[in-house]
C-alpha cells in the first residue's frame, strides 16, 4: 500500500471498525436496559409485525378474560336473587298447606294470610330490585318489555373470543331474566287437578285455573298480580281466605267452594319449578363461562410464550455481546489513534 498525505487508508478502516463496534455496543445497551431483542422495525421488520399482532390479541384476550368474569358475577347475582324467591315460595308453600288442613279457624286462617301477603309483596320487591350494573334481572317482559331494564329478547351477549363471529360469544338466553314477580311466575291460565269428594265420599277430579281460583276467593278480575288488593287476593286464596275487601276475610269453606288451600299447592309448586329452572340453566351457563375463562388463559398463556421467545432479549447473550463490543471499541479506538499519525511518516522521508 503506498504511504500517502492526503487519504488515511489505515484510519477509514479503523473509523469503520470503531462505528461499528460503536453501534454493536449501543445494540447491546439498548436490548439490555429495555429487555426486548426487538425494539423498532429495523431490528426485525417481519418479528416487529408479528409481535404486534400477538400483543393486540393478547391484550383482547385480557378483555375477553375480563367479560367472562364480569358475566359470571352477572349470573351469580341473579342466582342468589332466585334463591331469596325460591326460600320464600317454599315458606309460602308450608303455609299453604298448613291452611289446607281443617283444624284451623279463621282467626288463625287470617295469620297464615299475613305472613304469606308479605312474602308475595317482599318478592315483588325483590325481583324489581334485582339488577347488575343498570341491567334488571328479573324484569322482562315478552311484548311488553319496560324501558331501562338493560334487556333485549336477545338476552345478554358475553364477548369471550377475539372475532365478531358466533364461536367468540356466549348467550345468556332471555328465558333468565324474565319477569319473576308474582305475576310474571304464576299463569293466570294455567290448570291445575284438583282431587275432591262427591256427597258419597267418592273421589272425583275438578280442574280449576288460577282465574278460578281467585275469582271464587274474592276477586272480580285479577289480570297481573301487582295491586296490594291483588296480592290480598293472592294471598287469601292460599290460607284459604275469601277476601271481601277493606281487611274483610271469611273462610272459603263458608262459601259453598269446592276448593280451599290445597288447591293453589300446585301452581305454588309450578311456580317453584320455573325458579328452579332458571337457577339450573345459570349453572350451566355459567360452566360454559368457567370453560371459556380457562379456554383463555391457555391461549394467553402460549400466546405470551411465543411473543416472548420472538421478542424478549436474552441478557446473558446481550451482556456479552456488550462486552465484545466494547473490547473491538477500545481497540479500534487505539488502533484509529495509531493509524492517524500514519501520514507523519511522509515527513521523514522529505
């Protein structure tokens, strides 16, 4: 190589062995104090989009997680809810009975009316008051659903999955939430089998509505169930009670009825069975919530995995490129500082 003045082979070699030992040792650095191995585009511009697209569902997943447990509070509400009314239907059903029994008079008969009036009016309160975060739970009404009860003839549609399609979504049928006051459990058009006895002591079968029944306790027209002269009604039928009004009472025996007490035990039982149901299909539907909560995490769980092989640095390959980096940096630097004073040789030959 000839001995130039003007151009420093020796020096442009070592600047560039310095630059680049420079830019290693800042590499290093970087992925170290970040603990990413890809921090920009031009690190690995195919691993930069692939890891962008892991982060984004991995952070849907998180959301999805969420959903599903926020659902299942939403069902567990509801079903300590229906708890409250199955409790108090099977105390109604115990007094009912109780009055069915002929060794009670009507003062006694009365009592019995009592307690079963308040525990009509107190699951009206409940079932109107039941609600998760705006949304009634016990409210809905098929054609005649009331405003602001957060509730569609859809139900309720949990989004667990990361798409708009059908497999990323859990219904909640409507059939949960509907309407469980007195008037939404009990049919006014239902029938029921009566078994009485005929003048001769045998057995016969009269099937009875709950219309009839109320109708022949007292009431003229009862069409919902919500008035507190209807639930008097309601209430007087299963201790047994005619209802005249103004807390008027007589004994249903008195009226020349075929049926007392016992005949309202079946739609009292009907009315049992629908709580049931409904608490059952909750617990279903909140083992689906459970499954697609794990489904999840696994996914999650791996998707995590494979972002972090792509894209978390390891430190003890980083830390030693960083020592290697800042060895080739100290030497190109003394070696730039030896080739820089290359041109001077020039001088002892003039």
């Amino acid at each position: 190589m000839a001995l130039t003045i003007n151009t420093n082979i020796s020096s442009l070699i070592a600047q560039r062995s310095l630059t680049s030992a420079t830019n290693q040792l800042n590499q290093a650095l970087e992925r170290m104090s970040t603990g990413y191995k890809i921090n920009s585009s031009k690190d690995d511009a195919a691993g930069y989009s692939i890891a962008e697209q892991w982060t984004t569902q991995i952070s849907s997943l998180d959301v999805a997680a969420d959903n599903a447990a926020i659902g299942s509070d939403l069902l567990t509400t509801a079903e300590q809810s229906y708890s409250l009314l199955s409790d108090h239907l099977q105390r109604i059903r115990d007094l009912t009975e109780q009055a069915a029994n002929g060794t009670y008079a009507s003062a006694s008969l009365k009592a019995i009316q009592a307690e079963i009036y308040a525990r009509l009016d107190e699951i009206n309160r409940v079932a109107a008051n039941s609600e998760f975060n705006g949304i009634k739970l016990m409210s809905y009404i098929e054609n005649g659903n009331p405003a602001g009860t957060g509730m569609t003839s859809n139900g309720i549609n949990l989004q667990v999955g990361l798409y708009s399609d059908a497999n990323s979504v859990i219904n909640l049928s409507v059939d949960l939430f509907r309407s469980a006051t007195i008037s939404g459990l009990f049919s006014l058009t239902s029938e029921t089998t009566v078994i009485n006895r005929d003048g001769r002591g045998d057995p016969k079968e009269d099937i009875f509505s709950l219309q009839d029944i109320l109708d022949g306790a007292g009431a003229e027209t009862i069409t919902n169930l919500k008035t507190e002269d209807q639930l008097r009604q309601f209430a007087a039928a299963c201790a047994g009670l005619y209802y005249e009004g103004d807390d008027v009472y007589h004994m249903l025996s008195d009226e020349g009825l075929d049926y007392g007490a016992s005949a309202m035990l079946g739609f009292i039982d009907n009315a049992i069975d629908i709580i049931s149901d409904r608490v059952t299909r909750i617990g279903a539907a909140q083992n689906r919530i459970e499954s697609a909560m794990s489904a999840l995490d696994v996914q999650s769980q791996n998707l995590t995995s494979s972002l972090s092989t792509l894209k978390d640095a390891d430190v003890a390959e980083e830390s030693s490129s960083y020592i290697q980096a800042q060895i080739l940096q100290q030497a190109s630097a003394t070696l730039l500082s030896t080739a820089n004073q290359t041109p001077s040789i020039a001088l002892n030959l003039i």
